[in-house]
C-alpha cells in the first residue's frame, strides 16, 4: 500500500476546511466501496454524498511524490473533500478490493508522459537536416529581436521613472499634494506598459505612504516613504546601466542577476537549473510561516521558512496570490515536516534565497533532524549581526536576515525581551514593521525551559525609530521539538 502522511494531505488540501472535512468522512465511514489496483499506483473509492448518485474518487500514484486526485462531484476545489477522504482512508490502512485502472486514467497518463517526452517535432522528423537548421536559427533570431524590443521598451520607461525621481528629490516628498498623486498614479499605471510591474510596485507603494502621511501626519509614513523612494531610485538606477550594457553587448538572454526579478521577470525552474541553480537531493525543514498583504502590488503573499539539514542555511519559499486570482491560486498552508526534495532551485540574491521546487516527499521531523539543527546554529552573535548589517544596508534587500542562532536565555528586560548567548551577546528582541507580532509570545510558553540553553530561529531587522538591530524571534527549536510563534 502506498504510503501517505499527514503532512502531505495537509500539503495538498486547498485549504484548512477541506482537511477537515475530508478527515470526517473517513471517520464516519462515508466510502462503500474502496479498490486498488494490483501494481499499487491507482486507488479508488465510491463516495456517499448529497447528490442522488454517489461519487467516484481516484487517486493516481505514478508519480509517488505528486498523486493526483480526481472526483466526479462537482466541487472545484482541487483536490476536493472527497480525495483528501481517500487519501485519510489510505493513511488509516484500509481495507482494498482489486481492480483494473480504467481505459480513461491510462489515457490521461498516456497524455501526460507524452508530454513530458516530447522532443521538438522539426529536429525529430524532418528529413531535411539543413532546413531545420534554418528554421530553428530563424526562429532564435525571432526570438532575440522580441527580446532586445522588450529590453528598450524598459529602459524607455525607467528613463522616465528616473524623470519622475528626480522632480521628487528637487520638491520633496513634503510638498507632493492631492493632484500631484493622481498624476503618480497615472505615471505608475504607466509603468505596466513598459513592461516594469516591479518599478511599478514600487511606486505604488511610495504612494501610498505619502497620501496615509497626508492623511494622519505621522512620521512612520514618512519615513517609510523615505525607504521606498532610496529603493525606487536604487532599483532604476542600476536597472539602467544592467539593460544599457545588455543592448550595448547584445546579451539580452536571462542572466544569473537579481534585477531581473527585480524588474519583473518571472522565472521558470527549467532556466534556473539551466544556470547552474540546481541543489539535488535536499532535506528542508520548515521552521516558520506566516501569510502579509502587499497593498501596493495588491496581492496576497505566503512566506514559508525552511533550513537545509546539511548546511544550516535558512531559505524561503514565497506563493504570490494577487486579489484579482484568489480564487484560482491556492493558498500555501504551514508544513509540519521534512521536505525530501530530489531537485530545488534557489533564485538569484542574498541573504535568504528564494528556494523553489516541483515535487517533494514528506516526512516527519525525527530527533536527529534537530540535533543536526542544533549543531548547525550560530554561536558567534556579533558575526551574525555584522553579516545582517551588510546586507540590510543594501537598498535592494529584503528587510529581513534569517538565522538560526544558539542563545543562553531569552530573558524579559526593562525595555523588553532581549537574547543572550553564550559568550554574553545580547540583541534587543522586537517586531519587524509588516510582520505578525510574535515577541510577547515569549511571555506565554508553557515551559521556562525554552527560554534557556536552545536555539532560536530569528529574523535581524533595522529598527529606524530605534536606530539599532534588532531581532523578531519565529521559532524556538529544542533537541524534541519545534515551538513556533508564527505559523
């Protein structure tokens, strides 16, 4: 019988209501008839439900680490109650009768490994070798026209967003009035046209701190204006001179550089393995989670904490859900386990690199996994701090250095929490801006024994009103468990 975890139906569930109640019908005994089939990679379940008909739920195992679970009900949520029901049935080691895979499922995996397989039909089948020469350099030189198009239409547009930065420095951000921001929101619709969503986001964002700043007057939104404005004008800045050299080069292919996300860009996983971003056979560990809303690119973001097993290191995974397609992108749940990853992919960056993957097998956490983690921390608070400062003080980084770090106490201080290792470094404990408050949690664990001698998982953060590093503390890792403040 396949194996099944829990974590991997919570991992495949669209969301918290379908695990629930597909977890009920099983314990309530909803399927009358399960079956599998004699290689173990198709199981089969009819389903009671409110229909006058009952329903017939499959899933698929030919690929081990990605089932596939179909329903003949007319929910659209994917998969629905009734296959994560089959999966619980499965988990629980039911009963299952014998049966063929039906002509329809071997078809769909006919299809599917077609796919998969498929070679460029003109370098497969033509018989004229030299004609599909020509046809593929033509089709390279179509391709590369469209590109070098694409990259002068960007810099036409930063050209005029370096326009727009410069008439704000002159002015400052004090004197932009009501129709001035109407003017900047046209300018950032503009934006979209020049192919520059990520400039755009920017300057959406900057409007939104100036017109909250000129509704309650208060200095945070200034500030935070500020911030936005330096990364604006970091961003288009050094964009210009990346596309100018590009043009100016005639390289204008994806390259290994962060400012084409920066820009926009959507990487595809098949290119970044192409660069060499590839990292086989990781045992991530996800250690936080916690879900924020990014009002200037309206859209919904799930940001999920991993650590590999084999080095320590920390990265993220982050699942973009505009408002406009919230229905048709799942929502990225918290993971309690391990991922067995046979290929990730990390983005081009620093500090935490974005890690992303196709499939993956999980499993749960073992004692040795934390041991490793506790092995892995770092004990040299000063040397973690000095890496954050340089990479905070780059205009372009995220805002947050993720670390796991080895402490003595986590201990309450006339100012607030504050971490102290080992060798007697402190860091003030507190709540990166944008961040869920998770801090005061400290004060409600159970147990004083986690505040003592344990490892934390940490975010360093600059603290303007404060005008120091500080740390939000995500997660408490000890040698039996994981204690999340966020998830």
């Amino acid at each position: 019988m396949q194996q099944v975890t829990e974590q991997q139906i919570q991992a495949m569930a669209p969301n918290a209501a379908a695990v629930a109640n597909g977890r009920k019908i099983s314990q309530k005994g909803g399927f009358v008839r399960l079956e599998r089939s004699a290689d173990d990679t198709f199981y089969l379940g009819e389903c009671t439900g409110s229909g006058k008909s009952n329903y017939i739920t499959t899933v698929d195992f030919i690929a081990p680490d990605n089932p596939v679970c179909r329903c003949s009900c007319p929910s659209r949520q994917f998969p629905c109650k009734h296959g994560l029901a089959l999966l619980y049935e499965i988990l629980a080691k039911k009963s299952f009768g014998t049966c063929e895979i039906p002509e329809d499922i071997l078809k769909k995996r006919e299809k599917k490994q077609a796919r998969e397989t498929k070679n460029t039909a003109d370098e497969v089948t033509c018989e004229d070798p030299e004609a599909a020469a020509r046809k593929k350099a033509s089709a390279a030189k179509s391709a590369k026209a469209a590109k070098t198009k694409k990259l002068k239409k960007q810099l036409e547009g930063l050209d005029l967003a370096a326009k727009l930065i410069r008439d704000l420095t002159r002015a400052g951000l004090g004197t932009i009035g009501g129709a001035v921001l109407k003017n900047y929101e046209q300018l950032a619709k503009q934006l979209g046209d020049y192919y520059l969503p990520g400039p755009q986001r920017l300057l959406n964002g900057l409007i939104l701190e100036i017109a909250a700043f000129q509704k309650d007057g208060r200095e945070e939104h200034y500030e935070n204006a500020i911030a936005v404005l330096e990364k604006f004008r970091t961003l288009v800045k050094k964009s210009q001179q990346y596309l100018s050299d590009k043009l100016e080069q005639g390289d204008v292919e994806q390259d290994d550089s962060v400012l084409y996300e920066e820009l926009g860009g959507i990487w595809k996983l098949s290119e970044l393995e192409a660069l060499g971003r590839g990292k086989a056979d990781a045992n991530l560990i996800q250690l936080s989670f916690w879900v924020n809303y990014d009002a200037a690119g309206k859209e919904y973001i799930d940001t999920g904490c991993w650590a590999d097993l084999a080095s320590g290191e920390v990265y993220v995974t982050r699942n973009y859900r505009p408002v406009k397609a919230l229905k048709y992108v799942k929502q990225e749940d918290t993971v309690f386990g391990v991922a067995c990853v046979p290929l990730a992919v990390c983005y081009p960056g620093e500090g935490n690199l974005r890690v992303r993957w196709d499939s993956a097998r999980l499993r749960p956490v073992e004692k040795e996994d934390l041991r490793k983690l506790h092995a892995l921390s770092g004990t040299s608070l000063s040397a973690e701090a000095k890496a954050a400062k340089n990479l905070l003080k780059n205009a372009l980084a995220e805002p947050l250095y993720i670390r796991l770090i080895s402490f003595a106490q986590l201990g309450k201080t006339p100012d607030g929490f504050a971490l102290k290792t080992e060798e007697g470094e402190t860091i003030a404990l507190g709540d990166a801006p944008g961040m869920e408050p998770s801090t005061d949690r400290l004060a409600l664990l159970p147990d004083e024994g986690l505040l003592r001698h344990q490892v934390l998982l940490g975010a360093f953060y600059y603290d303007s009103e404060a005008g120091r590093l500080k740390m939000q503390p995500l997660s408490i890792i000890t040698e039996d468990d994981v204690v999340r403040l966020l998830y």
